[in-house]
C-alpha cells in the first residue's frame, strides 16, 4: 500500500472567471498587466536611447527607429508572457515565478533582435549600446513592476478586500473539510455551503431537493471532491442530478486518480491521457547539463582543495579511520554507485539498518559536526559529479535501506531515478535540507523532486545552485 505524494492545490478557474476579482475582474488585471509591461518595454527603448547616445557619447540622432525597436521588443515580449499566461492575477502573485519568466522571455527576445540586426545587416544603424541599456532599464522597470503588483495582491489577500467565489462543496462523509476551506480559500473560493453524499445510491428526485436545500441556489459554482471510488456510481448519479441546475462544477479527485489527473494533457482521438511522467532528457538537455556539470564540478574540485586538504588532516587527528567514507546509492535508473563523502561519524554503516543522524547523535565525531553542518562533508561528491554517476543539482540520493522503505510507502518514489541525483536539489533549497524523521517529511521531499524532474531548465539549476550557496548559513536542521 503506497501513500499518495500530495499535489499542489490548483483550482481551475470556473465559467465563471470574470467575476470581480481584487478590486477589477480577472479580465481586467489581465490586460491592465500586459498594458504596463507594453509601455514600460516602449519607453526603455527610448530611454535606452537618451542615456546611451544622448549622455555617454553626447550625439543626438533620430529616436523614430528606437521607437521601432520598442514596439518590437514590446509585442514579442507580452505575446510570450500572454501564452505563457502569465498575466492572470494568480499568476502575478508569485513573485519568484514572475522572475523566473521575466529572466528568460526578456534575453530571449532581445537576443532575437540583435539577430534580426544582424541578418539584415542593419548592424550601422542601431547602436548595440542603446540596446543593452534599454534591456538594462527594462529588466529594473520589470522588475520593480511585479513588486507592486506582489504587494497589492498580497494585502488584498490579507485583508480579504475583494469578493470570493461563492461554492457548494460536495464530498463523502469520510472526507475532511476543514482543509479544504483553507485551501479553497487561497484559490480564491468561500465555501458557503457543504452537502455529504451517501454511500447508498438516492433517486434522482432526492438528489435534486437535497442539493436545493444545501443552497445550491445561492452560490457561484459545485466544488466536487471525491475520493471514494468504490462508489462511483453515487458521483454518477450527483452529476447526473446537477446537470439540471445552471451553475458551473468542478470535480477535483483525491489519492491516485487525482495525482494521475495532475500530469499533462494530450489527446488521442477523441479521449484524453494524462502523462504521469515527463520523457528523460533530450539530447541537447543532457549534454547542456553534461557541460555544465563537467565545467562547475572541475571549478569546485580546484577552488576547495586546499579546504579539503586541511579537513583531511582534521579527521585524521580527531578520531580514528579513513578520511573518505563511501557508501552504496542508486543513481540514474536504479544503477548503483558509491558515493563519497568526508567521513563525520565512528561508523562506517552501509548495510540494511542504516539510521540517519539525529540532532546529538553520539555517532558524529567533533570535525563531523562541524563539516556536516557547513555541508563540507559533501565536497567530495564533486568527483562523483565529474565520473558522471551524479549531477549537480538533483535529488539527493538516500542510503539503499531508506530506498527499500520508503520505496513501499511513497508513492512517486522510484521517479526520483529519472535523473541522475544531486548535491543539491529544489528539495534543499525549500526547507527540507537534513534529516527526514517522518513519512510525511520524506514525502513533501519526494514531491519537490518530483516537480524539479519536470521542470528541468538550465536556469532552474543556476538557480538552485545560487540559493543553496545563499541558505548554507541556516543549519537548523543539519547535524
């Protein structure tokens, strides 16, 4: 019996979306958004222009063509964030993901001008310059753009200053509500209303005075939650039954059907599959993380080797042992590598019972609670890095017996295996770095690794590298 790895809570905006929504329907935010980016873009090209040519090179020419490059710049840039749909109001209010997008579609598109200059070799008559500082502007103009934006929506949040979504929610009697009032509430929708179904099948007459007297009158839409799927028919016969009453629903399934209905959607003739695993690397994506590795690993080898010199004659003149300490792990596809690590402990386990270390354990030596805390016992991994058995960035790999364990209870665990582990990974860098003393914990990490593997970017590994470099300094839960 596996546990389910909970997903995010994402609910889908309903039919009826364009509902007032943090002062100004969704509609509005939408386009208000995307106007501010569009004249933001236009007049950093002009003033691009003016601190460029103007002020550093003390020339005045015609602005008309910069103003071209503007429009051009503008057009591309808010049809990529359109598509990309990130201009809804839910959207806005994440801050870190707005940057993530800004810092790819905005190179991104001034990298496909200067190749249009270049083309059509108009390379004379536009000052490349001009264009840097305009992407420079554009780039602070963005960015202090989605600040606002972040701290408007959040205080309305806050202060619950606009309207909700009102909802009937729907759901068997062995299902918990209170969770989903709260999590109902960050998608912006207030159940008003909640109505129990029975294991036992009811006419279709019952069902529809039962759903009139849980108010299905006064709400904006049916939230449907199920998870009870040996009763499928009593879900059949409530859709059946709400057909006849005007009003949007929303069916959100719990347990696996609702981890498989979270995959990506593609249609095969005229059904619909969800796709639970993303395909392994392409080949581009593999040597682009190859190069990276190879290039970050050699770098880090030849900056830490004095440190890693000096740790060494510690371990040896504070206990006795070998320096290294190497272990047995599954790397890419389940295959089995050994792992190297400065040696921090008395024991050299690597069998089937294997605990990880817990805040005090007698078995960490003096230099071991140090390096462990700092994470320099990990150093050595860069050489795994380097023979290719790890990456990076990845998931952590987990001794064999924690694989075998958790393995049985996890669901998704296995799909770690689909890249090849890391030193760091996006688990590490969201809180849970170090010890994993409850399924629950192992969990919520297995789901991060999980959403790393399917948004696998260069940027997104650049990225976790930064912040892992940036949280060392809390080592709360490392001992």
């Amino acid at each position: 019996m596996t546990m389910p790895v909970e997903q995010s809570w994402s609910v889908r905006l309903s039919a009826r979306n364009d509902r007032r929504w943090f002062s100004f329907n969704t509609v509005a935010t939408t386009y208000v958004a995307a106007i501010l980016d569009f004249a933001v873009l236009f007049f950093a090209s002009a003033g691009g222009y003016m601190l460029y040519e103007q002020v550093f090179l003390g020339m005045d020419d015609d602005l008309s063509r910069y103003a071209g490059i503007g429009l051009l710049v503008a057009t591309a840039f808010v049809l990529a964030m359109g598509g990309a749909h990130a201009y809804r109001p839910a959207g806005l209010l994440s801050f870190r993901r707005q940057m993530a997008i800004v810092c790819t579609f905005l190179p991104a598109v001034v990298a496909f001008l200067l190749a249009i200059v270049f083309f059509l070799k108009i390379g004379t008559m536009v000052s490349r310059g001009a264009i840097i500082s305009a992407a420079v502007l554009s780039f602070g103009a963005l960015t202090t753009l989605r600040l606002v934006w972040c701290s408007y929506l959040n205080r309305a949040v806050a202060h619950a200053a606009f309207p909700t979504r009102r909802v009937l929610l729907i759901c068997p009697d062995s299902t918990p509500v209170e969770p989903l009032i709260h999590k109902a509430a960050l998608g912006g929708l207030s159940i008003k209303h909640t109505m129990h179904l029975r294991g036992v099948d009811e006419p279709p007459y019952l069902l529809h005075e039962k759903l009139q007297k849980n108010g299905i009158a006064d709400v904006d839409e049916v939230l449907v939650v199920w998870g009870d799927y040996a009763n499928a028919a009593v879900l059949e016969e409530c859709l059946s039954a709400l057909r006849e009453f005007c009003v949007p629903v929303s069916v959100m399934f719990s347990g696996l059907v609702g981890d498989i209905a979270q995959g990506f959607a593609q249609d095969i003739g005229e059904n619909r599959a969800f796709q639970i695993h993303r395909p392994p690397l392409g080949l581009v994506e593999r040597i682009v993380k190859r190069l990276f590795d190879i290039g970050f690993s050699i770098g880090a080898l030849t900056v830490t080797l004095p440190l890693c010199v000096l740790v060494a004659i510690a371990i040896k003149c504070d206990s006795r042992g070998p320096v290294f300490f190497m272990q047995c792990r599954k790397g890419h596809n389940g295959k089995p590598f050994r792992i190297l690590k400065f040696r921090s402990m008395t024991v050299m386990e690597d069998s089937g019972d294997i605990r990880q270390a817990t805040r005090n354990d007698p078995r960490v030596t003096r230099v071991g609670a140090f390096i462990r805390s700092t994470s320099i016992d990990e150093l050595p991994q860069f050489w795994n890095v380097l023979r290719g058995e790890m990456s990076v960035v990845g998931p952590r790999p987990h001794a064999l017996a924690h694989d075998d364990l958790y393995g049985t209870l996890i669901a998704q665990y296995a799909s770690r295996r689909h890249v090849k582990p890391g030193l760091t990974g996006w688990a590490q860098i969201n809180g849970h770095r170090g010890e994993t003393p409850t399924v629950d914990r192992m969990a919520d990490r297995v789901r991060h690794d999980i959403w790393y593997i399917n948004n696998w970017s260069l940027w997104l590994d650049l990225r976790i590298v930064v912040m892992t470099a940036i949280g060392l300094q809390d080592r709360s839960n490392v001992y």
